[in-house]
C-alpha cells in the first residue's frame, strides 16, 4: 500500500518540533547552569574581598593595639622615672641636712650647693630621670623629669622642713593616758590645724585613754590601723579617729659636733650655775641640789641624769637649755624643771638612742621631750606646756598636757627635723 504523503508530513513537523523545543531546553539549561556558576564565583569573591577586608581590619586593630600598649607602657616608666626622680631629690635633701649642716647657709643663695641629676637610669628599665631643686621663699621647689622613649611625665612638688613637734604625743608604740588626763593645745589661731595624739601602731588598744581622759582633738592610729581596734576610748575624743597615710619617721638625733668635741666633765653632783655649753659623763643631783642655767646652754650627757628629791633645773628668763642625753633619765619626788621664761621653744630634751627611760615627776614643765627610743614617764599630776615625741609614753596619774601649736614653726638648722613633700603638681 502506498503511503499517505499527508500523513508524513504531518509526522515530519512534529519531529522537527519535538527538536527545536528539545534544543530550546537545553540552551536554557546550560544559560541557567552557566549563571548559576557564576553566580556561586560571584559570592566567593564577595566573601573573599570581605575577608580580606575584616582581616586587614583585625591587622590594624591589632597594630594600633599593640602600639598603644607600647605608649602606656612607655608613660607609666616615664612616671615611675620622675617619682623615682622625686624620691631621689627628697632623700639627697634630707641626706645633705644630716649630714652638711656646715653649709645650710649657702643653701638660700648658691643653687650649685643643692642636688640634681640629669639623665639618671631607673634600674632594670629603659627609662632615665632628672630633677633640680630651687629655693622658693622658705621651701624648696623640686622638678622631676622622667623620660622614656618619646614619653615623658613632669612632677613638681613643694618640699619643707617639717619639725619634731608636729604632734602634742606621738609614739612609735603606745600611748596611755590614765583616768582625768587631758590633751589640748594652745597659742592657736584660725589657721592652726587640729591637735593629733598619734602610734604607728596597729595593735589593739595601743592608744589608751582611762576613765574622763580626754584628746580635744583627733586621734591618729598607724598605716591601714583601725581606729575602733587600735583606739581603747573610756574617755572623750572631740576630733576625728583615723590611720596615718604613711609612718611618722621618728629621726635620731645627732649631737652637734662642736657640742661633741668639748673635753668631758665629770659627774655634776653639786649645786651649779652653767653660762655656757658643756659636756659631762653624769648628772647626779642630790636631795634639793640646783643646776641653774643662765645663758643659752647647750649640755651633752653621755650617761644618765639622775635628779634627787626636790632637786631642780632652773632656766632663767633670758635662758635657754637643750639637753642631749645617752642614758636614762629619772626624777625623784617633787623634782622640779623650772623654765622661767614660760617658752617650750627654751627648754628641749633630746634622747639619743642609747637613751631608754625618761621619768618626769615636775609639777608644771614648759619643755618639750624627743626620744624615740625611749618610754616616757609621768609620775604625777601635773601641767606639760609643750609636747613629747618617744617610743611610748604614759601617765601615772591626772597629767595635763598643753600643745604649743608654736612648735610646729621650726627652722632648717633645728634638731630632728627633715624634708617632707607639702604641696604637688603634675
């Protein structure tokens, strides 16, 4: 049978359509294919460039990290130099007041007689210091430059003399004060800061106040103490209780060498009358003997000065007495240290630090006592007009002790004194 020609034509064009719409397909599929490929590079690229962007970013914090590291570490050795700087200059001060007295004249009006540095290494650091000192009215002005790499830190602070008797009773120990003794100061003004009874100490009830004792002013207890364990109140404190920001330091005193040199008396054992200064291995008044002094006198006892019953030591009014001692000192009943010139300032005992024991048992005493090695004594009741610096100190009974807030007014060739820092800026 023959074949329809209608019919494959019919078959040809559908196969031929089946074809183009099969090529159609498969275009569209590799465009897809080819799209989606680069789509997928196109985020990896994106992903790559914003990791390298956040890496690059890490790199840089991380360096300016690192180099501010570098400048605080730098800035805080800068200021460690110039507090060591400072230290230093404080310490060379004291050092030259020790020990070079001879020319505290100079020190008002030639510069090259105080210390300086320039350049000086801090040990196991890279940082390096200078300081000058200059006089400034009464005080000394000290700048201290501390230098590290490019940073560098200034300080400068005010350093003045700071006397013995800064305190009415300070000790490096305790302090008791028996039932009805009282603490208070006089010759004060508005300007005059309140009276401090102090200790060093952190023990408990160190700083002991018995029945209707009194402080009318602060109480003062040692570096990081506290004042309700170090303080044992059965009495009254009208000021502030609280611990010291550092330790009081309680020099030794040095005898003055012209003082020192003089040839050495024997003991003193009879009434005598001093115009001058003197030198003696002891003083030991008997019963109602009288050491009467009638110039300004300046006395070195080696040993001990022993006072007998009712012996006294009186100060004239145009008088004045200091007295260095090596050995004890002790009082029997009804003693009497007569300053008539009713100045503390004119009558001063100084403890060396062979000196242990000082007992006092006059009724009324303008004087001051410093003896840091020593425990001080009162025996009886009576008045003290000036103040008292020893390693501990006590009363037997009702003493009443007068501060002299002129005491705190001394000069650069006292005893005892040193440089402490009183005013700071940076």
């Amino acid at each position: 049978m023959a074949e329809d020609p209608s019919t494959r034509c019919a078959c040809s064009g559908q196969a031929e359509g089946r074809g183009r719409f099969d090529n159609r397909e498969v275009s569209m599929r590799n465009l897809l294919q080819s799209k989606k490929a680069g789509s997928i590079l196109a985020i990896v690229m994106f992903f790559v460039v914003i990791t390298s962007i956040m890496g690059v970013a890490v790199l840089a914090i991380g360096m300016q990290k690192r180099l501010f590291s570098i400048r605080t570490a730098a800035e805080i050795a800068a200021r460690c130099a110039a507090d060591a700087g400072l230290t230093k200059a404080v310490y060379q001060m004291n050092q030259k007041l020790f020990s070079d007295k001879a020319t505290l004249g100079a020190w008002n009006t030639d510069p090259a007689v105080l210390p300086s540095a320039t350049n000086a290494a801090l040990s196991a650091c890279d940082a390096v210091y200078s300081y000058t000192i200059t006089k400034s009215g009464s005080d000394y002005v000290v700048t201290s430059t501390g230098t590290c790499g490019q940073a560098q830190k200034q300080i400068t602070c005010t350093i003045a003399i700071q006397g013995p008797f800064d305190y009415a009773l300070l000790v490096d120990q305790w302090v008791w004060l028996y039932s009805s003794s009282t603490v208070d100061q006089y010759n004060t003004d508005a300007s005059t800061p309140p009276l401090r009874v102090g200790t060093n100490s952190t023990k408990w009830a160190y700083l002991c106040l018995f029945n209707d004792a009194k402080i009318d002013g602060d109480a003062v207890v040692g570096v990081n103490g506290d004042p309700g364990y170090v303080v044992d109140n059965k009495g009254t404190i009208t000021g502030s209780q609280y611990s010291m920001t550092e330790t009081q330091t309680l020099p030794s005193v040095t005898v003055p060498a012209s003082l020192a040199a003089l040839p050495s008396e024997e003991t003193m054992k009879t009434d005598t009358t001093l115009t001058t200064s003197a030198k003696y291995k002891k003083i030991d008044l008997g019963n109602s003997e009288i050491l009467t002094i009638d110039g300004d006198v300046s006395l070195y006892v080696t040993g001990d000065i022993l006072l007998g019953n009712s012996a006294e030591i009186i100060v004239n009014p145009n008088a004045s007495l200091k007295i260095y001692v090596g050995g004890k000192v002790l009082c029997g009943n009804k003693t009497n240290i007569n300053n008539l010139t009713k100045d503390p300032h004119k009558t001063l005992i100084y403890g060396l630090d062979t000196c242990t024991d000082i007992g006092i048992n006059s009724d009324e005493l303008y004087g001051a006592i410093y003896a840091p090695k020593a425990t001080v004594t009162y025996y009886n009741s009576a008045d003290l007009y000036g103040s008292i610096v020893a390693k501990n100190f006590e009363t037997k009974m009702s003493t009443r002790i007068h501060y002299d807030a002129l005491l705190r007014k001394v000069a650069i060739n006292d005893d005892a004194v040193r440089f402490v820092i009183n005013r700071w800026s940076e």
